[in-house]
C-alpha cells in the first residue's frame, strides 16, 4: 500500500503519479516511476498560512533603463565565447551537456584557466572527480599555473553557502546530477533533486550576479537527462558533440538568450587537450587530391561562419532483393526526397542499386542548402564521372526538380576563394554577391540541366 506522503515521479518526463505503476502515463516509458516524498519546496507557504496571506505589490518598470549593460566575460577561449555571443554575461546560466568521453570536463577546465588567467575570479566545482584529478589534467594541458579555485563537493547548502560568502565571476559545476539537496529525501540524479538543485544555482546566478555552468548528462537517446524545465529556467542550452574516430568536436547552442543560435564552435582533440580551430574547412576537406567519382564539395553556413566540407555518395548495383540506403551526416528523409526527384526529373533510376551517402569528416549538415552538393555527388556516382577538382556546389531542389537559391551566397563564395577553389556550381548568384574574382560561376536553375552538364563534363 502506498503511503499518504509518498507520490511517485517518472525519471524521464517528470510527471508525478498518485500510486505506482509500470508504464507511465504521460510518456509511455516503462520502469520509470520512483517513490519520492511530498517535500514542499523552500519557502513554500503552508496550506493553514496561505489564505490569509497576501501578496506584495508589484513595481513595474519601462523599458528604458540608465543602467549600463554589464560587460561580457571573455574566457580566452574564442570558439567558447563565440557560441556564446561574443563571452559570458554576468548574472547568466548555462547548461553543458554530451556524450560521456567527449570532452566536457576537458573543455571547461580549460575555460577556467583561461578566464582565470585573464584575471577572473573563478570556482570549478566538481561531484564526479576529486581535487587531484583535476590537477593532473590540469598539469596534462599544461594549465596547472592558472589560479582557478577547485573543490570537491555534492552538498548544496554547503556550495551555495560558500558562493554566498565569496565573490566569483564564473561558477562552474560538474555536474548537475551529483549535487543534491537535504531539503528532498530523494536521491541524487533525481527529478526532484535535478529540479530543486538547478533552480537554486540559478537563483544565486540571478541575485548574485555569478555566471554559472552546469554540466548536464544525457540519455541514451542525447537528451539532456531530468526534467525539461531545467532546460526551461536556463539562458543557454549548449551541447558538446564528436565522433567516435575522429578528433574534432563541436559545440552549439541550442538555446541562447544572448547570442545566435546556430553558432558552432569547433575544437580538435589532442593528447595535450582540446585545440581551437580558426579553419574547420581545411579541418573537413582534408589533403587535397584529385576527386573521384561520386564526390562534392560543399559551401555550407554553421552559425556566421562557412565552412567547406566534401560529401561522397556511392551508387551499386544491390545485391539483393530490396536496395539498401545508407545516410552518415545528413537527413535520410532528404535523400529519400533527392532520389525520387532525380528519377522522376531526371530520368535517373536508382530502384535497383544500394546508394551510400556519407558526409566526410563525421559532420552533420542540416541545412537544405547541401541538396544540391548530394545530388551532384549522387549522380557522379551513378554516371562515374566525376567533378572538377576546385569546383564547390551548394543550392536547395524543389521538388519539381527546380535548383532554388539560398542565403549567404557571398559569404560561401568568399570561403571557397580563401581556399583556392575556382569553380562554382550553384543557382543564379543575386546581385549583392559581387565580384567573381577569377572564379568560374556554372548557374543552373533545374536538376537537369546539372545532369546535363556533369554527363557532358560541361561546366
């Protein structure tokens, strides 16, 4: 029988059930429903004291303000400060998370020290490692001489006491799910202390003026674990990416009150640490060779930035009864889409053969402005003749085989003069593009008319 001060929360939405039960109701999960106590949150008003209590009046304010806008931090990490509009704002709360293995730990280390060595005042708080730890990582990345205050700890009166007594620029704490709070009898990692904890931090970030970091795990799914409000009650959401075999990682922002929302920052991997790349482009395309059937390179927009990467497609005859599709780094439900264009367009048949698409150097593109790059890669592949060597493609298909035009035009073309390719395949470039500068410009405005001329070898 359950007790009358028990309810029972589901670790994975959050919604709180009277009895227990294996399914939930709300999200469907099975063996998510853990007992928890009915703890009234700090400073609730008692049930006997809420009716004759009475709210404070509240003083409206306008828009306009004298106040000057607090400057922003700058950690000394460009590609960390770029995802978050130009450096940390005093006062705001951020979220990490990845995949366990890809470089949190490693990469805010490196902000504190940075930021520390700048002469910010800042605490690195972990509940996962002890002190030594990170000193030896600290000492690996040859970061040991910054004067960054660490501690060890999981207790949430104790962190928020001593961030009370002391005066931080940046809090960073790692993370999350580890710390806990003697208010709720529940465990850490919970809903509820998840909740209760990074409601708190926040709180103190807010009336305190301390930017705060919290380092959140994910499911097995790379959703942020806990409940969905934390992501709610934070200014920032960012996710911390990479590819098992490759050594670069990517940071985005997938919430920003402050900044873009599509800006990425980009880091290789080391013995050493984590390096910023200036150049992902040249990170992406790799040695320069002479291309092969099946290959295009692609103008593509991450954030402010352009960067160059080479998608590869293969086009079999399939072994078997039913042909295979096979998508790394890009929507499978836009291949499916580019595929039925170009047989029904293009007169191109892919029914009987497996087709492979591959986006090279383990980034994912989820812009439309690469459905030309992969149906140019396409159908090298099924015609086996491949592109020029300095050509780069980019362009959105419509359905009716229509090859429409896309944003930043200038901005690609730019990217592709840096690196020295001389040749452009795209839709008509509008006039704000300007000046070519030696570079060959091949508009198309159907489908067919780039079978037409990759068939031909016409540019």
């Amino acid at each position: 029988m359950a007790r009358d001060s028990a309810l029972y929360v589901c670790q994975s939405c959050g919604s709180v059930h009277g009895k227990w039960s294996g399914q939930c109701s709300s999200c469907g999960q099975w063996n998510t429903l853990t007992e928890e106590s009915r703890s009234a949150p700090p400073g609730a008003i008692k049930p006997s004291a809420a009716a004759s209590a009475r709210g404070r009046g509240l003083q409206f304010e306008t828009l306009q303000s004298d106040t000057p806008e607090p400057p922003r931090i700058t950690t000394g990490v460009a590609e960390f400060d770029r995802v978050c509009g130009g450096g940390v704002v005093p006062g705001s709360a951020i979220l990490l998370s990845g995949d366990p293995g890809v470089g949190k730990s490693t990469l805010l280390l490196e902000v504190a020290a940075k930021a520390a060595l700048r002469g910010g005042r800042i605490a690195y708080i972990s509940g996962e490692e002890a002190v030594e730890q990170i000193r030896a990582r600290a000492k690996r990345m040859g970061l040991d001489q910054a004067p960054v205050n660490l501690a060890a700890a999981t207790a949430l009166r104790d962190i928020l006491g001593t961030l009370k007594r002391e005066q931080f620029d940046i809090v960073i704490v790692d993370s999350i799910q580890t710390l806990w709070s003697d208010v709720h009898e529940s465990g850490p990692g919970s809903i509820t202390q998840v909740r209760a904890c990074a409601g708190e931090m926040i709180r103190l970030a807010k009336t305190q003026g301390i930017a705060v970091v919290l380092v959140g795990h994910v499911t097995k799914d790379g959703q942020v674990a806990g409940p969905r409000v934390v992501e709610h009650l934070v200014d920032a959401v960012m996710t911390f990416e990479g590819e098992r075999g490759y050594p670069f990682r990517i940071l985005r922002a997938g919430k920003n009150r402050f900044g873009a929302t599509d800006e990425i920052g980009v880091f290789e991997m080391g013995d050493s640490g984590l390096r910023e790349v200036a150049n992902p482009s040249a990170l992406f395309l790799g040695e320069g060779k002479d291309r092969a059937p099946g290959a295009a390179v692609f103008a593509g927009i991450e954030g402010s930035r352009p960067v160059l990467v080479e998608i590869q497609a293969l086009v079999a005859p399939s072994a078997y009864g039913t042909p295979r599709r096979a998508v790394v780094g890009w929507d499978s439900g836009r291949l499916a889409m580019l595929l039925a264009v170009l047989e029904a367009r293009c007169g191109l048949g892919f029914g009987d053969k497996d087709v492979y698409l591959n986006v090279a150097g383990g980034l994912r593109i989820n812009e439309p402005a690469a459905d030309l790059a992969a149906a140019a890669a396409l159908i090298s592949s099924a015609l086996d003749m491949p592109l020029p060597q300095g050509c780069v493609v980019f362009g959105e298909i419509g359905l009716s085989g229509e090859v429409r035009s896309v944003g930043r035009a200038e901005a690609r073309l730019r990217e592709a003069q840096k690196l020295g390719f001389d040749h452009l395949l795209c839709p008509p470039l509008p006039q704000s593009a300007g000046k070519t500068n030696g570079v060959k410009v091949t508009s198309a405005t159907r489908l067919t008319d780039v079978v037409e001329r990759i068939s031909q070898n016409r540019y």
